[in-house]
C-alpha cells in the first residue's frame, strides 16, 4: 500500500543563512560595514607603527590603541549623580480590632481584636559595586508601606513592607529635617503635665480654681469621665456605637508608642559616614507601632471595650546623600591634560577621551589589579594588595575656586584619595607653572571646604563601623528621647571625629603625559629639577606649607596614548601606599 507523503510548506525565511542575513544589514547600514573595516585597519596600523620617541618612552609592548584612543560609537553613556536629597516616609501602624467572641450558646462574648500591625521601616545598606547615586535620585519619596489592621478572632494586622536603601560605598548620610509624630505627641504630654503642675499650685496657692485660664487643653479623660470628650485621633470606635455610649466610660491614659526596634535608629540628627561595605543593613527610621485590639483594654468594671487603640504615625526624614569617591590615587590635572587617557590606560575604565576640554563631566574611578588572578603579585608591595583604585575627575582651570570652569566641587572626590597623582601636558605649557597652579587650586579648595558651615558639625559625624560587634546602647526609656541612642561611641562617650588628612600631607608625584610628542625632554628634565629641589628643600613646596609630603616625589613620564611608561604608575603607587 502507498503511502502518502507528507508534504510542509514552512516559510522561506527561518531557513536563510546567517551569512545572507548579514549581507542584508550591511546591504541596509554601508556605514556599520566601513565602521567594522576602519576598526580593523586602525588596530593593524597602530600596532604596526613604532614610537617615534625611544628616548623618553621606555620600551614596553604597545597595547591596542583604540582602547586608548577610541572611536566615538565606543563610549557608553554614564549616568551620575554624586548628591540628592530624598524624602522617606516610615510606615504608620495598623490600627487595633474591635471585636468580640460570637458562638453559639455564648451571648456576649469576650473582646478578641487582635492588634495592628506595625509600619515598615526604612533600611539603608552600602553596596559594593555601586558608583552612582542616581537611581535613589530618581525616586525622590520613598514611601514605607503601612501596617496592616487587627482582625477580629484575635487576628494581628501584617506589617509594613520596609524600604531599603542601596547606596555606593563611601555616601555621607544627613539630616535636613524630621517630623517625628510620636515625638511630638510625647512634647505635648509634657507640657500639659507641666501645665497642670503649675495649675495645681495655683489652686493650692489661691483655692480658686474658676479663675484658672488655659487648663481646659489637652487630653483630660480620667479627671473628668462624665464629659468625656472622645479622641478620635487615638482611639478606634466600635462601628455600631454611638458617641452617647462612651458619656460614661472612662478611657485609659494612653501614650505614644514606638516599636522595640527604634532603639536600633542612629541618634538624631543623623549624620551617618558609610565609609566600609555594610553586610546588615542599617534602620534609619522605623515603622509606627500598631494599634492594640481592645482586649488590652478590659477591665473588671469594663468586661467588653468598644474601643481599640490606632496605630502611630510613621516618621518622616528628609535625608542628604552625598558620594564621596573612595579611591587609593585621584588623578588631577587641567582639562586636556590626558587624564581619562591614563586611566583608560592603566585599568579597564571605558572613560570618555576627545581632543578638547572638559570631555570628562563626572569623576570615574578605575581599578588597577596588581595580581595575576592566581594569588602572584605582578607588582611586589609589602602591602599585600592585590588592587588599588584611581579616580579620575573633570579638569580644573586656572581660578576654578572662583567658579571657573567646572569649579571645585569635584575636588571632594580625591578628598579621601590617599595619594594624589598631578597629571602636567609635557607638550602644552610650562609644566612647572602648570603644577604651581594645580597646587594654589587644591589649596583654595580646602580654604572653601574650611569655611563650609556644614564643616562645623564634622564633630557630630558618625564613621559608622559595620564590622564592630559593638551594639548600639540600649535605650533606657522604652519612650526614649531622640537624643538617648548613641552609635559607636568612644569610651568617654564623644563621637568619632571623620579625620580628613590635609591635602598637603598626602603623597604625591607628577604624571609627565603626551611624552611621545616632540620637543617634550627639555619640558620634563626642567620639571625633574624643579621637583628634586622640593624635595631638598631648597625651593618652597608648591602648596605653600611647610610641613607639606616631601619624601619621594617624582616625575613620571609616559605616553598614555601608547600605554608606554604607565607600568611605572602601579609600582610607585604600591610603594606609596606601604
Ligand atoms: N600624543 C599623545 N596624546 C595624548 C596622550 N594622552 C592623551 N592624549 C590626547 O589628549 C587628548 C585629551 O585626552 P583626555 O584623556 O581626554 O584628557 P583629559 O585630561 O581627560 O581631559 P578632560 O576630561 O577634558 O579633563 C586626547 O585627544 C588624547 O588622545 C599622550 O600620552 N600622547
Ligand atoms: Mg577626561
């Protein structure tokens, strides 16, 4: 018996060749087929040709130059954002159940509300990897959720979810602004407890209490239960009473609560300095408490409350976050001066590199790896690191302190660099005034940050330890004051001052760049002569002290373009950094 056959008709279009299929792109975009071809040509050319400077260019293998020096569609966009100001709204918590026991053959059953749940709270944690803060930029509010109501059959509200923050490594946490609820009620208890002190003696002074003003305020419930005025904003009622049901109970006094964990919160005003990789997060606000069910409330003369408890406010902050870079060596020089390029250079950075000033907008760090991934130091160090980091920062022009330019904002990254490495143009200027001027800039710098005010409050900084298994101390008072949590405090009971070395006394030493360019020997053996004076002491120190680092400085000349003489740049780093 013949079998049919069967017979598909599939459609033409899966079954063609990767190959056609890239022709007809390139059919569509000619320009990516040139792009690809020029990709190729210049790599052969560049690897090709020789240096035309052997004197001043130590002899090194010549990397891919366009790694150094890359076509435009190479650069990838870099979002940054190093300060924002964000509002965070602690979550508030549930309020409590009115309910009571309903079963066959019990009549009036028992109260069984069960309690609020409590607020969520917000959680900040620094991440490695993290560079930027602009994605907490972006959100702006952040908003823990709410605790969820009691139920009835003694069932408890769920909590809040809480919030965390993420944050780079080396973010300084402040305070502008708090509105505390349970705070502030505690503030108004305390001045109607003042209030009625005062009242008391006056009655007992004068026994006319009629001509007393002003004792009205405030929450009287358990003076006078007959004209029992209902708070409406700490109780919940049951939702068949009427007002007329409560002219003859008498409420209980009740207070503000927090929860258990607020005495987890860093003491107001926050001033956090999240200087190491946190492996816990940190509270920064916790949740409201929620409300109590109205079993809490029953008493011998009152068996059934009608009444619960609402659940507290959830706090609101209004935090500053501000990224300080923490790099081993911070890069410095005027626009141009190749600074992106010796980065680039030197570690995997994909920063941005272009023939005019002011390529660089934001600071970029790189990380140089000073292993070979197998537990050998390629560079031998005492120190036993097997990576540094470098930061690279936009230009600074002449008078930058005077706003030019991009101004001295930047500067605050290579605050914590321990090393700073000056990068002169060997072929632009006279390096030796270039390096002058870079000097009077930093010095101008630190006469600013000096005036800061906020600079003031350094001594209330917190340089939170993650690593200390140093709880915090635990509050006294379970409705503590603010000010009753302390964090990682010295033993006499001072906070930490966050030390920032001068910039003076932190090693240095001059990248001598564009070295391969003509007519740049006599640039760099003045600028050699003029360091090795500073280092005798025969002229004064470019930063005008007289105490400035002095010990080792030196010229290192390199072609950053070629990646000759920057092998230089990891030893001396090491070295500096033992
Ligand atoms: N010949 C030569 N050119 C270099 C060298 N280093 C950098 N350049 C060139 O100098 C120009 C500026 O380099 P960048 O690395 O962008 O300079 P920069 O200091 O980062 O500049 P800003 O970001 O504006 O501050 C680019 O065209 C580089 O190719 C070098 O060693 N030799
Ligand atoms: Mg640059």
């Amino acid at each position: 018996m013949a079998h049919a056959r069967p017979c598909f008709f599939l459609p033409v279009r899966p079954f063609l060749s990767r190959q056609a299929s890239c022709s007809r792109i390139l059919l569509q975009y000619p320009q990516k087929a040139c792009i690809a071809r020029y990709r190729l040509q210049s790599t052969k050319t560049d690897t090709a040709d020789p240096p035309p400077n052997d004197e001043v260019v130590p002899d090194e293998p010549s990397p891919d130059l366009s790694h150094l020096n890359p076509p435009p569609e190479d650069y990838s966009r870099f979002i940054f954002q190093d300060k924002c100001r964000v509002t965070m709204h602690a979550g508030s918590g549930g309020h409590g159940c009115v309910s009571y026991l309903r079963e066959k053959y019990v009549e009036e059953g028992p109260p069984n509300g069960g309690d609020g749940g409590s607020g969520g709270g917000i959680y900040i944690q620094t991440v490695e990897g993290l560079t930027s803060l602009h994605k907490l930029a972006r959100r702006g509010v952040l908003r823990a959720s709410r605790g969820r109501n009691g139920q009835g059959k003694s069932k408890g509200g769920k909590r809040g979810d809480d919030v965390l923050i993420q944050v780079p490594v080396g973010t300084v946490v402040r305070e502008i602004s708090r509105h505390d609820p349970v705070e502030e009620a505690w503030a108004r208890i305390r001045e109607e407890e003042e209030a009625s002190k005062v009242s008391k003696e006056e009655q007992e002074m004068f026994g006319n209490p009629n001509d007393l003003e002003g004792l009205e305020d405030g929450p009287r419930e358990t003076d006078e239960p007959e004209f029992n005025s209902i708070r409406h904003d700490r109780w919940v009622l049951h939702p068949s009473s009427k007002p007329s049901d409560f002219l003859m109970v008498q409420f209980p006094k009740s207070y503000p609560r927090r929860q258990n964990i607020a005495a987890m919160e860093p003491k107001a005003p926050i001033w956090l300095d999240l200087s190491k990789p946190m492996d816990k997060p940190l509270l920064l606000a916790a949740g409201g408490a929620g409300g109590l069910g109205n079993p809490h409330f029953s008493t011998r003369t009152m068996g059934r409350p009608k009444f619960a408890s609402r659940g507290e406010g959830g706090m609101t902050l209004e935090l500053d976050f501000e990224l300080k870079l923490l790099a081993d060596v911070g890069l410095v020089g005027k626009p141009n001066a190749g600074k992106s390029t010796l980065l680039r250079s030197l570690t995997n950075s994909r920063t941005r590199v272009g023939n005019w000033e002011f390529t660089t907008l934001s600071p970029h760090i790189g990380t140089v790896i000073t292993d070979d991934m197998k537990g050998r130091p390629l560079v031998e160090s005492k120190a036993r690191r097997t990576h540094f980091t470098i930061a690279d920062i936009p230009g600074l022009v002449e008078d930058a302190h005077l706003d030019r330019g991009l101004g001295l904002g930047f500067l605050r990254h290579i605050d914590r660099a321990g090393i700073l490495a000056f990068v002169v143009d060997l072929s632009h200027g006279d390096p030796v005034q270039e390096l002058k001027k870079l000097w009077h800039e930093l010095g101008e710098y630190e006469r600013v940050r000096d005036m800061d005010p906020n600079s003031a409050e350094d001594d209330s900084v917190i340089d939170w330890n993650p690593f200390s298994n140093e709880d915090p101390e635990p509050a006294k008072n379970p409705f503590r004051e603010p000010s009753s949590v302390t964090l990682n405090t010295n033993p006499d009971g001072s906070l930490p001052r966050l030390m920032m070395t001068p910039l003076h006394l932190k090693p240095w030493f001059v990248v001598a760049t564009k070295a391969d360019l003509e007519n740049t020997q006599d640039q760099y053996r003045a600028l050699q002569e003029y360091l090795s004076a500073v280092q005798n002491g025969l002229v004064e120190h470019p930063s005008g002290h007289d105490k400035a680092w002095k010990e080792k400085i030196c010229a290192v000349p390199v072609s950053a373009r070629r990646g000759e003489g920057v092998s230089r740049i990891p030893k001396l780093v090491m070295e500096l950094l033992e």
